[in-house]
C-alpha cells in the first residue's frame, strides 16, 4: 500500500495543502478569538528575519522608529471622511472599561494616520523640522470575516511608516523610493520573490490617500497577493488635523504626508510562492536555520562529529543548528527539517565517519549527495547563494509562464478564472470594465506603463491594467 503523503498535494487542494503546511511545519495555530493567531517560535523566527532585513533598509533612509498608542479615540478617524468610510467594516471599538462605559469609545488601532498626525502636528513648527521620518513596529486590529492564517487575520503584525516633508515632490518621491528600494529590494533580494511593482487604480487606493503604489506577486496557483503597499496621502490628513509649518518665506503651509507598510501576511506569501509538496523551501539569505546538521544514530564520534561540523559551519558565517536528538527516529527528524525547509541537510552515520563524508541534501535545489567532509565549509556557503538566485528565478518564471496579454474584458476574465494574470490595456477595461471584472471576483491589481514601469497618472496613455483573483 502506498504511504499517505504528509501533505494533501498542492494540486488536489491548494487551500487545504496551505492549512496542512501552517500546521505541520509549525508556523502558526489559529487563536481562540475567531480571526486571531498564534505564530509558534518556528514561525515567528521567521518574521524576526523579516524584520531585521526590513528595520535596516528602513532605517537607511534616514527614518526612526517609535511607538504610538494601540487606543485611538473614536473622534481622530472621523476627521478624515474618506478614512473612516473606509475602515468603518473592519474597526472594532473598545466602549466599556475599568468597571463603566468610556466617556468616548477607543478603536483598536486599524492603522495610525489619525493618530500620528495628532502628534506630528505638535512636533512640527517649522520647515526646520522636516522631512520627520517616523516608523512603529507593531499590531493592528481588522475584523476579518473569512480568516486564513498569516493572509487574512483580524489581528496582525506589521512596520508602518509615516513621513511629513515640505512639498508634494519631496513627498512623492519618498513614497517611491520606500517602494522600490525597501521593499523591492528586500522581496527581490531576500525573499527571491518576484512581483509587479505598480500604482493602484481609485478604487483600490489606500483610503484617505491620493496614490497607491503596490508590489504584487503571483502565488504557486496563480493568484495575486498584494505584498506591501506605499501611500501618496497628501495633504488630506494635514489639512483634517492642522499640521502646518512655517516656511522659509514666514507662511504656513501644510505639510506633504506618506504612510507605508508590510505585515505578516509575507509569511503566507512565502509559503504559496515557494512551498512545494514536501513542504517549505526558505530562502536561505531570510532562513535563521540554513543548515542542520543530523546525526544518524546515537554514537559518541558520531555525535562529536556534528558539533564540528556545526562549529566550523558557523565559523564560515552560516547559521547552523545541529539535530543530535537520537531518541527520535531519523527518518520523522528528516521529514520535519524538510516540512520546515531548511536550506540545507548534513546527514551523518557511523558509515559516513569510516568514508570521511556527509550525506548533503538541498531542500531548494534538491538532489543528494555524499560531500568530504572537510570541504563542507568551503562548500555550503556557495550552495546557498545558489539555492537563493534559483527561487527568484522559479518565481519569475511562473508569473511570467500564466500572465497571458488580452484584449478584452472577456478574455482577462477568462485567464484570471483559469488560474493566471491578464494584461490589458486600461483604455480598453476603464472603470466600467473593473466593474465587470468584480462580478467575477477578479480585481485590477495595479496599473503598468507598457514597459512595466510605474506610470505618473492613473489616466496616463498606454497604462496596463494587471488583473487577477487575489487573496
């Protein structure tokens, strides 16, 4: 009788496949409040990694990190009508507490704009005092009616940048370079993600904002996943909350504002992008384990050996772990070390001590084979780089595989509904067209030029509507 597999088949159900690798490669396990989570050490060792990569680009553009209050009074977010229009269905409002009902109800912090102008319009007097660059890491609250872990939860973690600069320009262009040189850098060169950078159309633009850029990605079956956005917010929030400077000339002036943010949802999209029917695949520049050394069976030389081998290993700058747990099966350490996807596997037995060798095995590359073990540390570094470079270019391949140019509406239609993106041209779909697209739960992801720039204008000639399904 053949042996179950460990996880249902990407192909047979790609949801459940995506349950089942959450659950066994232990990254998370669903709250007790419906729509919560919790991220399990494996899991959150993951979004630590994020993090750093993330914290340093961030903190390369001259941006600080601070902490703004979870509990917004219910009063800040009307005061930008688009803002709480938009945020109304997801908010959850805190109205009793200490024993009696609050004089004025608190939200649970959905994101902090209002909250943030209310402090930048008291820190900010003069042009002296711009750009202010400020960042939180933190949690947010969204009442989530179809949650699904790490894509879609009511709470999640994130980094939210907020910026207030003296012109228009200076704030457009801020916008830009987070979106291209934080996060396009990060998911290019850390997650080997591919994806689609572009400007959202008006109806899928951040509420409150004048412009969305966005950084779309296609996951293993076809989807769209929108991974971090970069907002254009204007002058909305700085003429709702008074935040105005003195200008060189003695007028006041408002300031010019950017907001922007990742979340936790990277760690679904990392599994639908690279996971396989095994399991994980994590790119070993973001892995906090990129080799585990195995030993086989519960021998003194061969235990002493995977010490070595893990000391010399870390000495050549990889971040090792040595698995010396012989009371457990080698076989059920195996499946679990590749259910969790770690780059690299050095297996060692007492037969593999008398030859002088290791049994190497690639997670990413795959393929096994016995390696000197001398030369294991001059080796494996080359091999991660490797490992790296091939998972972006699996994943460009596959977007670049389903994304089909249409012509019309029916036609985009027709490769969203099959599993793939559709170009096509937004002088063709238009706003009446997006309309007919949501009937059949696609969305316009963002809007190209013909090249695949950003354009300047959401009206601009030759834009290229990206559409999909998405999660």
């Amino acid at each position: 009788m053949a042996k179950a597999p460990v996880l249902t088949p990407r192909a047979d159900d790609f949801p459940r496949w995506y349950q089942d690798l959450i659950n066994k490669a232990e990254l998370a396990d669903n709250g007790p409040v419906r729509g919560t989570m919790v991220i399990r050490p494996y899991g959150y060792g993951l979004w630590e990694r994020m993090q750093a990569e993330m914290d340093a680009r961030i903190k390369r553009t001259g941006t600080q990190n601070a902490y703004f209050p979870l509990l917004i009074p219910q009063s800040y977010l009307t005061r930008e009508a688009d803002h709480v229009e938009g945020f109304a269905p997801e908010l959850a409002v805190v109205t009793h507490a200490g024993g009696k009902d609050l004089e004025e109800p608190a939200v649970v912090r959905p994101t902090s704009e209002t909250i943030v102008n209310e402090y930048f319009s008291k820190w900010i007097q003069s042009y002296r005092d711009l750009p202010l660059l400020i960042n939180q890491w933190a949690n947010v609250v969204r009442w989530e009616l179809r949650p699904r872990l790490f894509l879609r939860t009511s709470e999640f973690l994130w980094q939210e940048g907020h910026t207030a600069h003296a012109t228009y320009e200076e704030a457009r262009d801020f916008a830009a370079h987070i979106q291209r040189h934080v996060y396009g850098d990060f998911l290019e060169n850390v997650l080997a993600m591919d994806f689609v950078s572009g400007r959202k159309t008006v109806k899928e633009r951040f509420a409150g904002a004048v412009n969305t850029l966005t950084l779309e990605s296609m996951m293993g079956d076809g989807k769209a996943l929108q991974m971090v956005t970069s907002h254009e917010l204007g002058q909305n929030f700085a003429k709702a909350f008074n935040t105005r400077y003195l200008s060189k000339d003695a007028s006041q002036e408002y300031v010019w504002q950017t907001s922007w943010g990742s979340t936790t949802r990277m760690i679904g999209a990392l599994v639908m992008t690279h996971g396989d029917d095994d399991g994980l695949r994590v790119p070993p520049r973001l892995a906090q384990i990129q080799a585990v050394v195995l030993a086989i069976k519960d021998d003194e030389a061969v235990l002493a050996k995977v010490h070595e081998i893990g000391e010399r290993l870390a000495a050549a700058g990889v971040r090792v772990h040595v698995d010396d747990r012989t009371d457990t099966p080698f076989g059920r350490r195996a499946v679990d070390w590749e259910l969790k996807g770690v780059p690299v596997r050095i297996e060692v037995g007492p037969r593999d001590l008398e030859n002088g060798t290791a049994m190497l095995a690639r997670r990413i590359a795959g393929g096994k084979e016995p390696v000197a073990l001398e030369a294991l540390p001059g080796l494996v570094p080359g091999i991660l780089e490797e490992d790296q470079a091939l998972l972006l270019k699996q994943s460009r391949e596959h977007r670049l595989s389903r994304t089909a140019e249409v012509s019309t509406i029916d036609e985009a239609v027709e490769a969203a509904v099959a599993g793939g993106w559709a170009r096509i041209p937004w002088s063709v779909l238009g706003e009446d067209g997006e309309a007919k697209l949501a009937e059949h739960a696609v969305t316009v992801r963002c809007l190209v030029t013909e090249d695949g720039a950003v354009p300047d204008a959401d009206d601009a000639p030759g834009n290229v509507a990206v559409v999909a399904r998405a999660y």
